[in-house]
C-alpha cells in the first residue's frame, strides 16, 4: 500500500500538463517540474513561510524552497499552483491510468474516514493538508485523500529519520546508496547543495556509518530500520481502512499504478519515485 499510495500521488511531479500550467502561472519553464512541485505541495503551509517548509519538506532543497517563494510572492498564489495540480491530475489519470478513476471515486469517502482518525501530533504537513478545502468532484476527492496518507506517513519518517540523528543530506545519502543508486544521485535530484552533500559525508564518517565516500554495513543496516520502523508505525490505516477493503484497494491500485510509474521512466527517469520502486 505504501507503494501504491505513493504512485499515486507522485506520477503527477513530472507531468507535462502539470509542468504547463506551472510555468503558465509564472515559474521559469526550465524550473518548472522541481518549482511546480514546490509550489502544490507547499500550499497548505505557505503561510507560515519558508522556513517551515523546509523544516516539513527534509531532504528537498531548502534553496530551492526559499527560489519558490521568491517566484510566486504572496502566499495566496500557490493556491493557483494548488488548483492548476487538481486539473492536471484529472486530466492525466483519465489520459495515463484510466482504470484508476473508479476505485478513486468508490474509495475516496473510505479514505477520508480513515484520514480523520489517524494521529495529528507531530505531523505539521498531513494536518495542514487535512484541513484543506476538499474537492467536490469525487474522482479529485479520492486522489486528495491518498495525498494525506501520504504526507502522514512522510512526516512519520521524517521523525524517525530525525530521531537517528541525521538530517536531510546525511539522509539521502543512506538512502541513495540503499536503493544502490550511483553515489550523490539522490541528493543532487533533491537540489542538495554540494557543500551540505560533504558535510553530510563527513558527518556519517564520524558517526562509522562511511568511509571513503562509500556507505558502510553499518550505515545501511540503519538505514534499514528507518524503513522498518517507518512502516510499523504507519500500518494504522489500512487497519482501520480494515483487511477486506485494503485487499481490494490494493489489487485495485496496482495494475494503473504499474502505468503510472512507467510514466515517471518517461517523464523523469527510471530513478524517480524510488519510494515506488521494488528494491
């Protein structure tokens, strides 16, 4: 679930017509798809600026955060960012993943129930999603409650990642090399600034958890028990959701999800959305 949750939501980073209406709204085209996603993602906090941002988003550029804001100026203007998402999500899951559209629509009313029972305490961004406005068109509706389980599983890692004790290079460099990605890519995709990349490096060597450049057992062993500990303590909604009802979301979810990864090979690269990916 984890997966599909997260394929369903992230397909729409790199989309062409999302990317459009981004750069129509103002964000330099050549900044577009990081700045877009930004921008959407961000709205629900973009009144307490950019600091909290940054401080909810972990490991994305806390530069490029601080370049979106200066872009888009007044914060009521990432609700356009916001708005113009909706439209190229409904558009790109009836062009890309049109067999996702019902289960959307059926399950949406399901999700919503489950997302108003989860644990606000420590979650800053899933609450501000939470209380945003809710789409009337149901289709939208479901896609925004799978969004909100995503962020709440997102600011759930984020505090266990915090808890170990690195913070967002130090982070993606685990990750990047338990993914077994070539060294950096992670972090350079996210915008990390090479100084933090070296001193992320620097810090996990003091730590032994690298040397020379290269992740040690150590390091990815620690790695391993983020992700564990990530997923025990965010099963919560699919109990509540219950068994059955996750069964069918979840074989309901996979074959259109299976699409839209496929489009984030297209549109991005095959390295994108590793939270999507078979390890």
């Amino acid at each position: 679930m984890a997966r599909s949750v997260q394929t369903t939501v992230g397909w729409i980073f790199w989309d062409p017509g999302a990317v459009e209406r981004y750069a129509a709204l103002g964000i330099p085209e050549a900044f577009a798809s990081p700045g877009g996603y930004i921008a959407t993602r961000a709205a629900p906090l973009a009144p307490a600026g950019p600091e909290a941002v940054i401080a909810a988003f972990g490991s994305i550029s806390p530069a490029g955060i601080r370049a979106v804001f200066d872009v888009v100026g007044d914060p009521v203007r990432f609700l356009d960012f916001w708005h113009a998402r909706d439209e190229a999500i409904v558009a790109g899951l009836h062009l890309h993943a049109p067999d996702i559209v019902e289960p959307l629509r059926e399950f949406g009313p399901d999700l919503w129930a489950v997302v108003e029972r989860l644990p606000l305490t420590g979650r800053v961004l899933f609450g501000a999603v939470r209380a945003m406005p809710r789409p009337y068109d149901p289709l939208l509706s479901g896609w925004h409650a799978v969004n909100a389980l995503r962020e709440w599983r997102g600011d759930t890692h984020w505090a266990v990642t915090v808890a170990a004790g690195l913070d967002h290079a130090e982070a993606s460099i685990l990750h990047n090399a338990w993914l077994g990605y070539e060294s950096d890519w992670l972090a350079l995709s996210r915008g990390t600034a090479p100084a933090d990349i070296e001193a992320g490096w620097s810090a996990l060597s003091a730590r032994g958890l690298a040397v020379d450049r290269a992740v040690t057992e150590e390091g990815l062993a620690l790695r391993q028990r983020i992700e564990d500990d990530t997923d025990r303590l965010t099963v919560l909604p699919w109990h509540l959701l219950g068994p059955e009802r996750t069964d069918t979301l979840v074989e309901l979810l996979e074959p259109p999800c299976t699409l839209l990864l496929e489009r984030v090979d297209v549109t991005a690269g095959p390295n994108y959305q590793p939270g999507s990916r078979v390890r």
